[in-house]
C-alpha cells in the first residue's frame, strides 16, 4: 500500500534549434560580441544579478539586456533605467527562449557597439536548459530560500551551465541550507561547474563574479584579435 | 538606444487534454474522491504544505499523494515515510503534468479507498496553468523570498487557480515584500481567488488552511451523497 509506484514518461525533443545557435554563435565571434545566458527559477534573482554586473562593469564594457518575459515588460523597464539598451521577448505563454526568438532579439541591436549582451531567459529550471539560445556562456542563479536539493530535482540545468550564482546568502543565517551538500552534488553532476556565492542586496560576492566575468569576455574578445 | 523592443511570439497550444481532464473528473465524482492539484516554483514548499497538509487531515480523511518529478523520487520517498501511499511520474524532461499522466497513476491507486488524493505538479509557474489534470482545486504556493511582483510576469497561474498559499511568511520580517501588493494585484487578475498566508516551518496559518480544504472536501463529498 505505501510502496512507491513509478511511471516513466518519455518525450522526444527535437528541433533544428541548435543549427540556429550555431548561426548566432558565428555571428557574434564575427562581431566580436560575448553573450551571456542567465537561467533561474523564478524570484532567484535574475534581473538584479544582472543590474549589478552592468553596474560593476560599466567602465570596462559596452552592454546590452534581451528580456525574455512571457507578458509583461518590467524587467525592461527596470534595465532601461540603469541606462542600458534593452530588447524585450515576449513569448506569449512559451516557457523559454530559443535560437530563433534570440536570433529576432539580436537583429534589434547593433552589435558593433556592443562587447557583452545578457540575455534574461524566462524564469523556469526546467526547459531553459533544453535550448541553445547562442550564448558563449551559460549561468544559472540558485537562491538559499530555494533549498539545497535542486540539483536533484533539476540536473539538465546543472549540467548544461558553466557557472552556478548561488544567490541571497544574506538568508543563509536563519536556513537548513547546506552548502557543502549542494556543492558536492553540484559537482558530482557537472565537475567544471563554476560556484560563486553572492548576495544581490548585500553585495557580498558580487566583486569576484564581476571579475571573473570581465576575464572571461576579455579572453574571448582578445583571442580573436579584437580591436 | 535605450528604448525598448519588443518581440512577440505566439505559439498554438491545442490538445485534447481538455477531454482527458474531464474523464478524470467523472471518475473521481463517481468515486466520491476529492483531488488537489499543487502549483509552484522550484522550492516554494509544495512537498512541506502537502506534508503538513497530510498530517492535519489525517484522522478525518483517507488521503494518497501524486508526485511529478522531472527526474528523482525523493518528495515520493518523504509522503512514504508519513505513512501515505505516493504514485510517482517521472516526466523524463517534460515540464508539466497533464491529465492523460495523471489517468496513469490513478490508475495505480485504489480510488474506493481514498477521499482526498494531492497531485504535486512539476516545479514551474508557467507550462503546469496551461494543463488541466482534473483536480477539483488547483492552488499555487508562491513563498516570500521570490517577490511580490511575481503576478505581473506569471499572470496564467494566478488567473487559473483557486487558492493562493503565501508560504514562508517567517522570511517577511527581514524582506521588502508587500503583501498588500501581492494581494491587490492577484485579487485584480482573479476577483475570487482565495488567500492564504501560511510558514510550512513554524506552523502558522496552517489551520486556517487545513479547515477551509477539510470544508471543501466535504462539500463535494456529502453533496454527492457520499457513504
């Protein structure tokens, strides 16, 4: 009677999404621009961890914001207000971004004046991680109050990303969240997974992030003997 | 520059789930079985309200769990271990439940010997509002640290269900969510939806809920001339 009873069900996923991607890829490394995809559940923290990194790096880089919503557009608003371009993606109910909806979004930007674009996916750790949107790097943000057992509940996300913001440490105090555990897990999933602890309120972490970022996109721009 | 863009994207959603839906909810009226469909982000506290749900009914009703899950059975293995009978679907990637899932594992169940059975949906406050599983009820959890703002961007899931649980109220003190907000907002969307604030952690509100759904169970099961 209590015995846990199992019912598998398989879907097929298939698309020539990647193709696209592969088009978006190209064509940024032409127009030497980096971008950057940002995946989380919702209310983890996307758009302020994006807001702090425009403003960490503002001196250094040339920025643009794609906003993926389903409906509204005050993440776009919020974005625009810190002085940065935005291009919002409303998806009218699709729970994603793909290449081609990115694809849209890029042909709205002029990407010679540009060095780093974030794209904001919509909020959701479930089919965000199916789809290459393009980006050169893949992040996912993990908030304390979330718990500490999502890498079991959601793997694709943890093994498709390259840097995991485990965000809102300023409630970590007052939580059973482990950090160890989920690190541990973390890594037994996805071993090159970078981990950087932050808090968007705080601030606390958010320099290391920064820098680290900022390395990254040098690295990319600079191999291809940009400027 | 710093206007925004925007893109839509309209997708078709068309499927006979509908008519599954409705199969489901003739079987479960015939049976005299109450069932419950809960929403909500990865995190939010489905499997603790569920839980404490659970273990408030316990002496008044005879209850079972469907648990959906992308890939692991660990919420199936915490009802197991209250004493309650858990139906597992593994979705294998797909980001919702739907009712032809849904008829599976009840399938899996002896539905004579139940009046309330839980569905625990895939963590996700978007594709889950779009499918009608053939619950009685359909309630969402949104918990504090995710934000106040959360109606404008999921406005399908709050326009859908019923009840909205407020979870993790013992994080309000130290956040700057407005629940005044939050409650003009959804009550806006959806005039008739129920409100609840409860913490899964310290036992708060949870009474109050427990009362209103025992209440609501009856309705359904008397009416029907239930035993």
């Amino acid at each position: 009677m209590d015995e846990i009873r199992l019912i598998d069900v398989r879907k097929n996923i298939l698309s020539d999404n990647e193709n696209q991607a592969e088009i978006i890829r190209q064509n940024l490394a032409v127009k030497n621009v980096f971008m950057l995809n940002v995946m989380a559940s919702p209310g983890a923290g996307k758009t302020s961890l994006i807001i702090q990194t425009l403003r960490s790096l503002k001196e250094v880089l040339r920025m643009a914001v794609i906003e993926g919503d389903i409906e509204s557009i005050v993440d776009s608003e919020k974005i625009q207000k810190e002085g940065f371009p935005a291009v919002q993606i409303r998806t009218g109910g699709a729970c994603h971004l793909d290449a081609p909806m990115v694809t849209a979004a890029l042909a709205n930007l002029d990407l010679e004046a540009f060095d780093l674009v974030f794209i904001e996916n919509i909020g959701n750790l479930i089919c965000p991680a199916e789809f290459d949107t393009g980006a050169d790097l893949q992040i996912m943000i993990l908030s304390v109050p979330e718990g500490d057992d999502k890498v079991l509940k959601y793997p694709l996300m943890f093994t498709v990303c390259d840097v995991l913001i485990v965000n809102k440490m300023d409630y970590l105090v007052d939580s059973d969240f482990n950090l160890e555990a989920l690190r541990r897990r973390a890594h037994e999933l996805n071993p090159r997974l970078q981990i950087f602890e932050v808090s968007c309120k705080t601030g606390s972490g958010l320099g290391e992030w920064s820098a680290w970022l900022l390395d990254k996109v040098k690295t990319k721009l600079f191999t291809a003997d940009f400027r």
